[in-house]
C-alpha cells in the first residue's frame, strides 16, 4: 500500500483523490501494489466524502513517514511554496499542477528534490491532460528545440473562438465564457494573458535549460483586441490566437512572450477551437509536434498529477532529473524578433507605404488594415511611429 | 562516456549515427557524459564516415561489456530478434523501431528484459519522431485508456491527399508517392494496411495490457478504395482516412483494425495530410488527447530512438517496466463493434430503405450512396447481402 497525502481540496485536488478513486484497478496494476490518500490538507473542514482524511495541520503529512508523495493543489506562491519545500526537505517526492509556483521558484525546488534524491514533477501546470513536459524533455531530449509555442490558455481560446465563429465582441464573449464557468469572476489572469505566459515560461525553462524569469516576458492578451480585426484577419485566410511563444534566437540566446498573432489557416493550430489547447515543439530532427487536447478542467488536469504521482514512485530519481540552471544568460528582447506584422491605421495605403515599403493590403474601408514584410518587432514600432496605428500584431510564419 | 552499438546502417541506422553526432552537445548535456557509437554491425563493409565502426561479426558487440546499449535498426523478425535476444541476454539495453518485430515479440522481449535488469523501448515503433507510446503509458498512466485511434501510416495518407485534393486515382497518386520516395517500389505493407496494423497492434497491446495478435487483427488497406467514394465522402463533410483502430469493449473485452473510414471534417484527424500521422488516445480523465507531427523519416525516428537510448541510461529498470502481459484473453472481432456505415450501391433509394430502414442518401445517380445508423459489422453485413454493394467504409463517430 503507498500512501499519499493531498494538499488543498479545491478542484484540482478533489479531482485527484476522485482519479485515484475512479482508476484505482488501472493504477495498481501499474504499480503493483494500491495507492491510497491518506491526509488531505484543508483550511476549514467540511462535510463530504473525504472528511476522516482531513487535517489541518502540515505536520500531519510532514512527520508522516508511511506519506511517500505529496501532491499540492492549494496554488499560488505562499502556502504552497513553503509547503513544498519542508515536503522536499522531508524527503517526500512532489507532484503538483501549480503553474505560478512552478513558473517563479521551479529551479530553486527541482534543485532542493535533487538533493534530497526525491522528484518535484509538474506535468500538469501546462495543458492540464495533454501530455506535453514528458515528451519535451525525454522523448525529444535528442533533438535541440529550436521552437515551442501554442494556444496555452482555453478561457482566451474560447472567447476568440467566439468571436470568430459568432461575430460577438469581447466583451460579450466574456460574458458568455463566465456564464458556461470557463472563465473566474475576475478573468485577469487569462485575458491579460498572465496565465499563459506561466506556462510559456516554463515550457522555455525546459527547452532551453535556462531559468526565463516571467518578469522579464512581456505578456499582451486579448483585453485590447477589436472584432474589426478579427474579421479582416479571418476573410484573408487568418485565425487571430493568443500565443506563448519560446524561441531560440540564431545568436545562441532565447527570447519568450505571449501575444495575439494572426496564424495561417494552413496550420493546424489556427484550427483550434473553444476551450481546446495545443502546443507545437520544433526540435531539430523531429520537425514540428503537436500535442493537442483539453488544457484545463479537473479530472484531465487530475489525471496528470496522478500519473507523476506513478512516475515518481516507479522510476525513482533520474540521473540528471532536469537540465534547467538557475542561470539566466541568453535571454532576449522579443522586439529583436523578425516576423509579418499586421497593421490597422487610420490613414491611407500610401501613408502606409510611405512608413514600411511594400505591403500587402487586406482591407480599406476609411482605415487601411495591411502585412508588412518580414521586420523585428522594434522595426515594426519604429517604422509605425509616425502613423495613427490602431492595432498591430505579429503573423506567425 | 557512454558506448553504444548500431545493428544495421539503413536510413533508420544512418540517422541514429547522424543525431548522436550533430546533437552530441544536448545529449551530453543531458546525460551528464558524452555519447559515443563504438560499432555498427553490417553485412557488408562499405565506405564511408563510419568505415572503421564497422563489423560484420555480432559477437564483438555481444561480448563488449562496454556498450551498455544496442539501437537495432535491421528491421524484420530474422536476424533482428535473434541480435535483440542475445544483446538482451548479454545485459544490454536495446531500442529499436523496428514495429514489425515489437507486434509479434514485444512481449517476449520485454520480459527476457526485464528478467535481465535492462529495458525494451520501441518509442520510434509507432509515429516515428513524434512521441505517443511513453505518453500513452506514462503521462496517461492514471487512464482507463477507452480508444486509440490514428492515421499511422505516412504513405497511404500522402496518397488519399492527393485523391481529395487533385481527383487523382489511387493508382496515379501511388506512382506519385513512389517517384517522391514516400512509398516503397513494392508498396504492399504500406497500402494492404500491414504496416498501420503493426503499430495499431502495438498501441493496442500498451492500451490494454494484453497481448494483441497481428494474425487476429482484420487489416484493410486502401487499394480497393475508389475516387466516386472519396468525393461523394467530401462533398457530405467528411475526409476518407485510413485508420488503425484499438478499442475497449463495453464488456470488458477489446478490439483492433484497420480500414479506410469517413471522419467528419470537424474531427481534427480529418485534417491530418500528406504524409503526417495522427493518434488520438481516450482516456477516461483526459479525453482525447491528440498527438501530430511527420510520422517517418530518418532524422524524426532516429532522434526517438536516440531519446529511448538516453531514457535508458538516465532512469534505470523501472519498478514494473510494462503490463503488457503475454495472455491473448479478451480480444473479440471488431464485427461486433457499431457504428454508422457508408454504402454504395448499384441499385435505388428505395431498396437501401428496404435493407436498412433509416438512411441517410449522400448521392443517386444510377448508383445510391447512403450512410446507415449506427449498426454493428455483421449486421451491415447481413443486412447489405442481398444488395448489389460497390463500396462501404464504416464512420468514425
């Protein structure tokens, strides 16, 4: 019997005591013997199936010798940063889907697991069920990724998939997502574009090796973005989708940020739609992956923490567990990014000719909505500057 | 420094040799020491950068206690599993991609593995460069797994591409694939669906933990398939897609096959072109889960084989490797499976009405082509007997 301890019973958590539930026949035949939630960690108790497992207390699970993993669901840097680090230095393995703590303190914590020969494993703080980390960092780890971007947010994908499909503005397609409960009461995380840019820079971490602190990545959402676009993306073969975005620059360095981008209809991920998630890496031998399905929800996102959860206990600790330094060296602006811009300006094509030379124009109607060819972001802005821009974006390539 | 061996210098063993050359600094970096092919096993020497690896004589691998791992990249069941037993039997971790010899002795295989300490990975078996098998088995651990599905064959989807997209026969778009090198001169593996079943074999062994019997498993490949049915299926919404297909049963049994099907174009495999591969897995938590990317190639399936290699070396023996036991219990005929079923036939409306009840008419003209309710294989067999049937594909739901 092994046994383990869950922190907080929010959805997440309910979901994983309920997959262990549910799958308990499939997982003890993986392990070869069962697995058990011991202790769960709440600040209030409440009434319900898992009331006698309740603590309130972390030293419960601390001092638990027969508690081999702890998978923290509380969220947030506070509680669950101290949490997992005295779960660590106690020498339980942790699992967790804590995408703001894995995103800010994942190096330091990785660090302390390898010392204390435990793991610290996070496949679901990006893409909730879609297996996505894994198969970056051992299935591809004989590549050089040169690439990872993707949809990495359902609430955002789901208010533009509207927007698309229905002609209804943000606004109103917010309002809807907050109906259907895609969306939280207060939607800032996803909209501004916070959430995705977490995982992106985790998904670089990993890519790269380096840390890529999220302070230093610049995150645009969809708050600012107007239907009218949308629409003239949409009528010249473009899907307008938030994007993360990690690249590895020609120079040796790397560069990440989240941003609406106009995506060709040709590309398989300008297809997804509503709350779906899809991530593309680009690895030098394997060309493009895509790895494609719901990216949030508990029972999927469950699902995966139960999985390291049976990773941890099976393979033990790795020889070198991650790559990812501490080191921050090699991190770029994005403006020095070369790519396709659109612009929308209140002017005329030849205002618009004038500022970047050729273009390729997809709408005038009183304003004129266009392509520039291939320049760096800080071209874009600085050719740009003495036009009345109403919108702009990158095209992916 | 690590030493490996190469059995075989094909395409699959050239790029093996080539990825452990141009990534030696991610692979180093990862594993914490240098990577190095020691020898490549040949039947015949010829000249070239490896020359002075060469050996015709297995026995100096064999009894190498240097090399730690053997990439088997002969293909086949001769030779391939006599090498893959004795390097097995000798202490060595083998990989390989070689997917006939995984369907027909994976399990063999995988136990002399485990009884000798080291590991059996075949990642690069099923989709070459994209990552499915440690997803399916690791990542989606915590799943019941209900259905894998895929376009896995490169091949025979290039082909049905250029049906769809240009009108071109099979027989043309054949010769098409073949003067571009997608398809062997003696093409039958890949069109008879042989190629499909073998890795349909091996998802389904994985997903299910039982041995699946490639001489159990009905495969139909797509050289009956004709141009009237790929269009008629276009014009009404769906793609026509060769499909391997493993599902659990609502007993408790499961099934497997391959066979041209109709997808509806909402279904995202229905997208999946030219010579990509595409597998959906449904887990019980998770959903569907798609994973995309070029199926084959050199550089994709060596990189696989490469990261197989450095998995080898950086986790050890897992506590229980695979369930994948040798017991062939609970496979039933995919007859019994139901499902919507498309029919040409040469005759009227009115007696596909009188054969089937409900139908859905997608085409008359002389010829009736209609899609049934969802039925059961025998009973639109036994239903369709009396009926002058030119074609008929089951529907993916």
């Amino acid at each position: 019997m092994i046994q383990v301890a869950i922190l907080g019973l929010g959805t997440v958590g309910t979901g994983v005591a309920r997959v262990m539930e549910e799958n308990a026949k499939q997982i003890e035949h993986k392990l070869g013997e069962p697995l058990r939630v011991k202790t769960i960690l709440v600040r209030h108790f409440k009434d319900g199936p898992y009331r006698r497992l309740m603590t309130d207390d972390f030293r419960q699970i601390e001092e638990d010798p027969e508690i081999r993993v702890v998978v923290e669901t509380i969220g947030g840097v506070g509680a669950a940063y101290e949490y997992t680090k005295r779960a660590l230095a106690a020498g339980k393995h942790v699992v967790t889907a804590n995408k703001q703590l894995v995103a800010e303190r994942g190096c330091e914590l990785l660090e302390l697991a390898r010392e204390k020969q435990v793991r610290y494993l996070f496949e679901a703080s990006v893409g909730g069920g879609i297996p996505i980390l894994h198969p970056l960092t051992q299935c591809m780890a004989a590549n050089r990724i040169d690439e990872v971007y993707g949809i990495l947010n359902g609430t955002t994908n789901y208010i533009l998939t509207r927007m698309v499909r229905m002609g209804t503005s943000f606004e109103d397609a917010l309002a809807e997502a907050q109906a259907k409960g895609y969306a939280e009461a207060d939607p800032t995380a996803d909209v501004a574009g916070i959430d995705t840019g977490r995982k992106t820079c985790i998904l670089a971490d990993l890519a790269f090796g380096q840390q890529v602190d999220p302070e230093e990545v610049p995150m645009e959402g969809i708050t600012g973005l107007s239907l009218t676009d949308v629409k003239i993306a949409h009528r010249a073969g473009y899907r307008v989708k938030l994007l993360g975005r990690a690249l590895r620059l020609p120079g040796g360095g790397h560069t990440a940020y989240v941003a609406p981008h106009l995506i060709p209809e040709e590309n398989p991920v300008s297809n997804v739609e509503d709350v779906f998630n899809a991530v593309v890496v680009r690895g030098n031998a394997t060309g493009d992956v895509m790895f494609y399905g719901k990216g949030a929800g508990a029972l999927p996102t469950a699902s995966a923490c139960a999985a390291d959860v049976m990773e941890c206990l099976q393979a033990g600790p790795r020889q070198q567990e991650s790559t990812w330094s501490s080191g921050t060296a090699g991190f770029e602006d994005p403006m020095e990014l070369s790519s396709r811009h659109y612009f929308r300006i209140a002017g005329t094509l030849s205002e618009a000719v004038t500022a970047f030379g050729n273009v390729e124009v997809l709408a005038e109607n009183g304003e004129t909505a266009f392509l520039t060819d291939s320049i760096s972001g800080r071209d874009a802005l600085r050719l740009s500057k003495d036009l009345n821009v109403r919108a702009s974006m990158r095209v992916l390539a």
